[in-house]
C-alpha cells in the first residue's frame, strides 16, 4: 500500500504545481507561534525540552492512521496517506527552484540569481551559507534531494504517514531552535535530533547516489569524506554532497573547472537528474522488498 501512495504523491506532485502553494501554509510554525504568546510556552520552547514540541501533532496523526487502519477500508487509508505525505515534502519544490536559478543565471539577472542561490544554500538553521560558490550549491542541491524527497519517503515507508510528519517537523526544529530567545542548548539539541533521524536516510540516499551515477568516482568520494560515522547533520550532508558530486563525476579538484563556471547550469540539471534516477532506484529497491514481503 505505502509504494502505491508514494507513486501517487510523486505523480500529483510532479503534475499539479499548484499544490506547492497549498504545501507552503507552514501550519507548523503558526502552531508554534501559538504556544509562544504564553509565557510558559515561550518558556518551554526557549529550553532543550522544547524539540518535544513536535509531539502532539504526530500524536493526532498517529491516532488517525491507527483509527483508519483499523476502522475504515482500504480507500481511507490510501486518501489519508496521500494527504500526508504531499503535506510532508518540500516545503518547495526543488525542481522548480533548480529550474528558476538555471534561468535566472542564463538571463544574467544577478541579484536574483544571487537570491535564488542564497535561498536554495539556506542551511536547516535558516541562516545562510558561508558561500555561494559553485560547488556549494551544487551539494545544497543534491542535499535537498535528500531532505526535500528521499529522506521522506523513506520515513512514510518506515513508520507511515506518522513517519513522513515526523522528518518534515524535525527537519523544521533547527530553523525554530535558532530563533530568539533560545538558548544554544536548545539549537544543539534541535540539531542532534534532525541529525539522528537523517543518518540512516542520508547514508541509504548516498548508496542509490552512487548506484544511479558514475559508481567508481562515487565510492572514491565516500571514502574521501571525513566525519562520516558521526550521528550529525553536518556529517551527513557532507556526505551526500560528496558522494553526489562524486556520481556526477566531479571531484575536490574540480572546484575551478568549467561545469562549475559557464557549464554550471547544465551541471544542476545533471545533479536533478540524478535525485530522478536515485528516486527511481530507490523506488525499485522498495518494490522489491514489498513483494518479498518485507515491507508492506
């Protein structure tokens, strides 16, 4: 059943653009809001405590999905689950973001080429990246291959709808932990648990990286990347960066070479095309295991 909603999500995604808008109403942030006008809540999500603000909500979907599995045919299960897991990705599309920065690049419109970049480089805090380089947003790309989509699904096939909310509001706890007044414990342990819950995705993403491009050169990149043991975010994004470009057939030599200067724009929709592939084989690799019957 989760491999036929995930197709299903994937294809209205990919036809329907204007449910990007609906997906970019951030309910999770006016809920947050909420609880901040009393002074306990702001108390609570000043704290290290405050991360277990996703809870209540994944708990209502959790109810639901137990309620519909158990109480309502087969058709409820799917709607909920498709209405979820669309709810789940982005919050924009990387594609269509992708595509906006090539053209605004190839119109010479620098300020918002510049902008584009900047926002696609955003890190999970929300503040911006220490550069804007070629090589820099080529790997921001390719991580948000990772959180935008793949890391996702990976979670709804896990855990369900319950498991694809939960990657999309955890992957929000950094952007909130870093607002005012939260202490640097609080933003560290937001960054700790979005780093847990993306370390095994980030890693299965980094192996159908390298199944789907240039394999050999993706290999050599994993080894090359340092930190990769460590449960972090930051360890993980270096690898999928790593690894990707590797796929691409670029390496650490490479920063100066021309698909990272006049040949950049055909470089990013190299890298689309890879998240394509690699969701293609991960799609693959999931059928499989539900026809063996390890997954459902």
């Amino acid at each position: 059943m989760h491999l036929i909603v995930i197709v299903a999500a994937l294809l209205i995604e990919r036809t329907l653009g204007q449910l990007t808008r609906w997906r970019r109403i951030d309910a999770f942030a006016a809920y947050v809001r909420l609880i901040e006008r009393s002074r306990p809540g702001c108390a609570w999500l000043s704290s290290p405590t405050g991360v277990l603000v996703i809870l209540p909500p994944l708990l209502v979907v959790a109810a639901i999905q137990i309620a519909v599995y158990y109480y309502l045919w087969l058709g409820f299960q799917l709607l909920f689950g498709l209405v979820v897991l669309l709810i789940s990705f982005g919050p924009r599309d990387l594609w269509e973001d992708v595509y906006a920065l090539a053209h605004a690049r190839s119109e010479s419109g620098q300020e918002e080429a510049r902008a584009r970049a900047v926002a696609l480089s955003r890190r999970a805090t929300g503040r911006a990246a220490v550069d804007i380089k070629g090589a820099t947003i080529l790997g921001a790309v390719l991580v948000q291959g990772h959180e935008r989509v793949l890391a996702v699904l990976l979670w709804f096939f896990v855990a369900g709808p319950t498991g694809a909310l939960f990657y999309r509001l955890v992957r929000e706890l950094p952007s909130l932990a870093d607002r005012e007044p939260a202490t640097q414990a609080t933003a560290r342990t937001a960054e700790y648990v979005h780093g847990l819950a993306a370390w095994f995705p980030a890693h299965l993403a980094a192996i159908v990286y390298a199944l789907a491009g240039e394999t050999r050169c993706a290999v050599r990149a994993w080894r090359a990347a340092s930190a990769t043991t460590h449960i972090s975010g930051l360890a993980s994004w270096r690898l999928l960066a790593c690894v990707g470009r590797g796929a691409l057939g670029l390496g650490p030599a490479d920063t100066d070479s021309p698909r990272y200067a006049e040949q950049f724009n055909v470089t990013l929709l190299e890298a689309l095309s890879l998240i394509s592939r690699a969701l293609l084989v991960l799609l693959a690799m999931l059928a499989v295991l539900t026809m063996v019957g390890v997954l459902r």
